[in-house]
C-alpha cells in the first residue's frame, strides 16, 4: 500500500510526500503513518491541521489523548506507531487538530492525497523503526517480522491457522478437496456455528452439541451424493427429496434442543 499527503499555506500546495508501506497492508495503518509522516516535519510549538477522510484514525486518536491510561501493547492495535507518533507531538509541543473530510466528494487538496497514494508501485519504502527514541517499549517479532496487532490476536490467529492446517491435511478432506474452492466456507460457518460471527468464541455443551450434529450431516450428505453418483443409479429427484427431507429434520432437531 501507499501513502501520501500534501502540505498546504493558503490553499496553495507548498509540499508533497509519497511512499510505500512495508509488511500487512492495511487502510488503517497506512492513515497512521501518513499523519506520522507529516508531523516529523514539523517544526516544535507549532500547531499542525490534519484533513483526512479516516474517521477510525480520528476517533483513535481523541481515544487515546482522552484516556487516563496509558497505551498497552496486549490491546492496542500498531502500538508502536501510535506510541511514536503521541510522544513526538508531546516531546514537540505541537498542538494538533483533526479536520473530518467526506471521501471522494471532489476536495481537491484530499483527491491529491488519494492520487500520491495510489501511484506508489515504483516509489521507495517508507521504514518504520519499531524501537526508536520516541518507542522505547519492546516490540515482539516473529521470523523478523513485527508483531503489529495485539499479542492475544495474533496467538489466536496463528493457533487457528494451525487448526485450519490440521484439518485440511486429513484424509477425509482430501477426498472432497477437489469442490472446495466452490464451497461457501462462510455461509458453512454461520450454519454449522448457529448464525455466530468467526471472532465468537463462547462455548457451551448445547451449542457444540449442535455443532457436532451439523457437521455429522454434512458428512452425511456428502457420502449419499457420492454413494447416488457412483454406486447406486438413484435418479436425481431422489436424492434432492433425500437431502430436502434431511434437512426438514434438521430444523426439528434444532427447535427441539432449543
């Protein structure tokens, strides 16, 4: 991903600055290090008026001015960014001010931004030291790579990464692994999960009941298409009255346990 930003005195453009983000491109972190990118050049006790059409960077930002806490690794998403960029505004005295601007509504200084943004595929890198003057937490690493997310995320994601990897390599899997680029694996989430997003992670002896139940179906299902197609010369209303039907009972069971 880019970023870019232009420096404006009287709606005249005086500078402008673009680059490449590295690693995990994201809209958010891109915002963050744009304004990051901004403020170093500013002089000290100065006030600096920042125009984006980010709102989740602005609201972060009085977030974390407002609280009476101070930034966390384990729960602040890119830490060491935001702990860089509150420290230098500090360590400068610069008053900062936000100014919301609606995306793509024909501002012409925010379409000049978008626009250095978007043409980065042949600019330069712009490197972010985790640990710098301003961040003198420890950043957490993983094969060189900076650890940007909260440290319980990112467990969580590599240990359901591993699952999913498990999973995958097993024998019954292989035989449908053929289809699986057709399969909708999040409406079978929601189905087999009862309609709960992927970031729920309550359990409870019912809804793994039911959870087991589901994926014994689908098994079901599976087998009665390969048995209709392979062995058994079934025709094909036969088999789609079967399934109907299936699921018909489905729907009872899981009114009944409810």
């Amino acid at each position: 991903m880019g970023v870019g930003w232009v420096q404006v005195d009287n709606s005249v453009t005086t500078h402008s600055f673009q680059a490449q983000v590295k690693l995990w491109p994201c809209s958010f972190k891109a915002e963050i290090l744009a304004i990051l990118s901004a403020i170093i050049t500013a002089p000290r006790n100065c006030s600096v008026h920042i125009f984006t059409d980010s709102q989740s960077v602005i609201s972060k930002y009085h977030s974390i001015c407002s609280s009476v806490s101070k930034l966390s690794h384990t729960h602040t998403p890119y830490f060491s960014i935001w702990q860089t960029l509150i420290n230098f505004i500090n360590s400068y005295n610069i008053q900062l001010t936000f100014h919301k601007v609606t995306a793509h509504h024909d501002d012409p200084f925010n379409n000049l931004a978008d626009q250095l943004a978007r043409s980065h595929q042949i600019l330069p890198f712009l490197t972010f030291l985790t640990n710098n003057p301003y961040n003198l937490a420890y950043t957490p690493f993983i094969d060189q790579f900076p650890i940007e997310i909260p440290i319980r995320r990112s467990i969580r994601t590599i240990c359901q990464a591993h699952i999913i990897a498990l999973w995958t390599s097993q024998h019954r899997f292989q035989q449908w692994s053929t289809i699986a680029s057709n399969i909708n694996w999040e409406a079978t989430w929601l189905y087999i999960n009862n309609n709960q997003k992927v970031s729920n992670f309550v359990h409870s002896f019912h809804s793994s009941t039911l959870k087991t139940f589901r994926i014994k179906f689908f098994w079901m299902n599976y087998l009665l298409l390969t048995l209709s197609i392979n062995v058994i010369p079934l025709t094909l209303s036969f088999v789609t009255n079967a399934i109907k039907l299936a699921f018909h009972y489905t729907g009872l069971f899981d009114r009944y346990r409810m």
